[in-house]
C-alpha cells in the first residue's frame, strides 16, 4: 500500500541528520586519541629504555664474570704479601748479628789474663733460662771452658761478665793437681734488650796473646787464652 502526505509542504513533518550525535562521537574520538598518542609514545619509550637497561645490565654481568676472577687473584696476592711484610717487619726488629755479638763478647774479656779457654760455642737461649741469670731473660749464651792459673784469676774473668749485658751461671771447676791449674766450665747469657747493632762490629783489640773465634759455631773454638 502506497501512502501520499496530502499535507501541504509547511505542515509535513521534516526529517534531518542529527548533528549533534555526530559532533559528540567525533568528540569521543578525539578525546580517546588524544589520551592514546601520549601513552602510545611514553609507552615506546619506556620500552626503549628498558632495552638498553638490560644490555647495560648484560654488559656488566659480562665484566663482572671476567673480572671477578682477577680481583679474587689480587685480593689473595695482597693478603699473602701482607703477611710477608709484616713478617720480615717482625724479624727485622728483633735482629741480631751473631758476629758482631761474638765479636762484642770477646771484648769483655779481661785485660789482667791468667785464664786460656779451650772451647767456646754460642747458641741461642733455651726456654726458662731466666732463671740462671738473677731472674733476667737472654737472648743468646756462650758455652765456655778453659784452664785458670789461679782462683783470683778465674773469679776476675767471671766477674767480666757478671754485670751490663751479661749474666754468669757458673757450673764447676776442678784444680789439675799436676800443674796447679783450675779446670772449670760456664754459661755466660747475654741479657735481652741489650742488641748489637751491625756498626758495632769492629771490637777493641783483645790482650797480647788472645784470639778471638772467627763466628759461633757449634763446634768449640780452641786456642782462645787470655
């Protein structure tokens, strides 16, 4: 069925687009669009720099793995000489020359003679020989034998030793009925605290007659007199 409008054209009822939907979805859009691009950009960027954080990161995991071992290497080297050191700083303070030491012990001897001492050995201190010498410590001793032509004589060289750096531990002695000798033995300490340094290596003369062994030894030095 056909319908005719038999209205005349001011009274029919007219109909047109509606614009104002269509500027509201445009608006919507643009809105959407404009809130997107700046997190679309953001978000690019963001992802940008979180790939050149991770090859930043790989890249130092790289030189770690390959340094970590050198490191480890120098640390151990720097503890090692590190003990090294302080350890040739400890025998350096505590260090004596046992020549120069030999040397200062021979002349202490007496100038009055009268004694001749077959042998002569020097070594360094045993635990608890404090007690010999009056209480007081000592670094090194000297094993000493010989012949004295008198008692006077053998109580003169003994009495050398028994005062400064030296302490006396006498141990015998026995008169040679044949030639009116003394025969005797004794351990002279040189106290500790008292070190020689390496100047004084160039000792006084010894007496006429005298001479002194040329280093300790564990071996007795015969032909030391007095």
């Amino acid at each position: 069925m056909v319908e005719i409008n038999l209205l005349p054209p001011q009274y029919r009822r007219r109909t047109e687009p509606n614009v104002w939907m269509y500027a509201s979805a445009a608006a919507a859009a643009v809105t959407l669009l404009a809130i997107a691009i700046p997190e679309i950009v953001v978000g690019t960027q963001v992802g940008n720099l979180q790939n050149k954080l991770d090859d930043q990161n790989g890249q130092i995991s790289a030189l770690q793995s390959s340094v970590a071992p050198e490191y480890r290497s120098l640390t151990a080297d720097k503890t090692r000489l590190t003990a090294i050191s302080q350890t040739a700083q400890s025998l350096s303070t505590g260090k004596t020359y046992w020549s120069t030491d030999l040397a200062r012990f021979v002349a202490q001897l007496p100038q009055a003679g009268g004694v001749a001492l077959s042998s002569l050995s020097m070594h360094q201190t045993a635990n608890g020989a404090a007690s010999l010498y009056n209480g007081k410590p000592a670094d090194k001793e000297y094993d000493l034998s010989g012949t004295a032509l008198s008692t006077s004589a053998l109580v003169n060289f003994l009495n050398a030793y028994d005062q400064d750096n030296y302490g006396v531990n006498f141990k015998n002695t026995q008169r040679n009925a044949d030639t009116s000798d003394f025969a005797f033995s004794a351990t002279v300490g040189q106290l500790s605290g008292t070190p020689v340094s390496a100047a004084a290596t160039t000792a006084p003369a010894a007496a006429p007659g005298s001479a002194a062994p040329a280093a300790p030894s564990a071996t007795p030095a015969n032909g030391v007199k007095q």
